[in-house]
C-alpha cells in the first residue's frame, strides 16, 4: 500500500463532513428567506392601510368642504329673501347655482375617491391572505430546517467517531502532513490524484521524478502547486487517458 493511501478513507470523511456542514449552513439562510418574504408581506399590507387611511381622511376634508359652502348657501338664501330687486334676487341666485356645482363638483371627486378606497380594501384583503401565506410558509420552513438538522448533526457526530477511529490508525507526524494539506484544500478533498501527468485538482504539470516518488509510494509527496497530498488513483493511472470507469 501507498504511503498516501491510508489517507483515502479519512479525506472521504472529512469531505462528507464538510458537505453536511454545508448543508447545515443553509438552514438559517433559508429561514432567513421565508422571513423576509414575511416582512415584504407585511409592508404591503401597511401599504394598502395607509391608502385607505389617507382617503378616508381626504374625503372627510372634502365632506367638511360641502358642508362650509351649504353654510355658505344658506347665508346667500337668507340675502335672497331681502332682495330689493329682481336683479339682486337674480345675482344672489347665481351665486346660489355656482356653489350648488361646486358641490357636485366635490360629490363626484369622493365617489371617485371612495372608488378608490374600496381598491385600496381589496388590495388589503390580497396582502393580509399574503401575509398569512408567508407565516405559514416560514413556519413549514422552519419546521423543515429543524428536522434537517436534527439529520445533519446526527450524521456529524457519526462521522466523526468514524474519523476518530481512522485517525487513531495514522502515524501523528503523517497525519499532520495530511492536517495542512486539508486546511490549503479549504473544505475540499486534502488528496488529489495523478492524472496523466498533471495534479488532478490543480491541474499543474508534475516533474517526473515527483510522479515517481508517489508511485514508489514511500513518501508523503504534496502537490507543489496546491499543496494536496498526491496519490495514484487506479481509475486514472499516468498512462495518460482519462477514463472514469466503474
Ligand atoms: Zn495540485
């Protein structure tokens, strides 16, 4: 056996490892997601309240309105009655019938206001079942997140008593070769195999007297280039092809 090949079946486990830790990573995110799904909800249903506010408010300025210039009408009325001519009578009744338009000037602007208002609720109704519809969401999420976890952490601590018993196997010096190798690799696999003549993660061309050296198998020979620990693997020997047969 490879001086390299003892290290095949601890960097399988510290990949896993790392592939369930990542995984891990994704949960908060996620959740993260479904909350600000939530939010976004829950600022259009501000939204559409405010709308309705604002036109209610409006429309109640403008009823105000109507009512000064009915005051106003009334007053002009009573000027009428005391009219000293016909061409008085005749002028206050102008003025009568001007404010009268006005009035249904303003009457028209709050239906369309009101048609509005109404919008305005129904755009409410569709944000509050929004917003309800992303609590549920997020609470499904979470929900998920945490049985994933329970999975995940659960896998963790089983493959790291399998780690322990495969690191307990490897000689301490050889294993902290193997632990910088592994912290170059930055999460991926600290090995990498020969492939023709190059490293097969970093790709760089590999003098020949490195390929045999990992060969011979007596050494510790790490990439120069990547710093992974260099192993032949049989599926890619140095003939050159790259096949991948199972
Ligand atoms: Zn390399």
């Amino acid at each position: 056996m490879a001086i390299a090949d003892q290290f095949i079946g601890l960097s399988e486990i510290d990949v896993q490892i790392k592939a369930a830790e990542d995984e891990l990573a994704f949960g908060p995110r996620d959740i993260a997601l479904a909350e600000a799904d939530v939010k976004k909800a829950e600022v259009k249903l501000h939204d559409a309240g405010q709308i309705s506010t604002n036109m209610a408010k409006q429309i109640h300025t403008l009823e105000i309105d109507i009512d000064k210039i009915k005051e106003d009408i009334n007053k002009t009325k009573t000027f009428q009655r005391e009219a000293k001519s016909n061409k008085e009578y005749q002028i206050f009744k102008d003025k009568i019938d001007g404010e009268e338009k006005k009035i249904r000037g303003i009457e028209d602007q709050i239906l369309g206001m009101m048609e509005q208002q109404e919008n305005s609720k129904a755009a409410q109704k569709a944000a509050q079942d929004e917003v309800a519809k992303a609590k549920k969401e997020l609470e499904q999420e979470k929900k998920e997140v945490e049985a994933t976890k329970k999975k995940l952490d659960a896998k963790i601590v089983e493959l790291n008593k399998k780690r322990q018993e495969v690191v307990a196997g490897i000689d301490k010096e050889d294993l902290e070769i193997y632990e910088r190798a592994r912290r170059s690799a930055r999460g991926k696999s600290a090995l990498a195999p020969i492939r023709g003549v190059v490293c097969g993660a970093c790709n760089v061309k590999l003098p020949s007297q490195v390929i045999n050296l990992v060969m011979i198998g007596k050494q510790i020979i790490n990439c120069m280039s990547c710093y992974r620990i260099l192993y032949v693997d049989e599926h890619s020997d140095t003939r050159g092809d790259d096949e991948d047969e199972e």
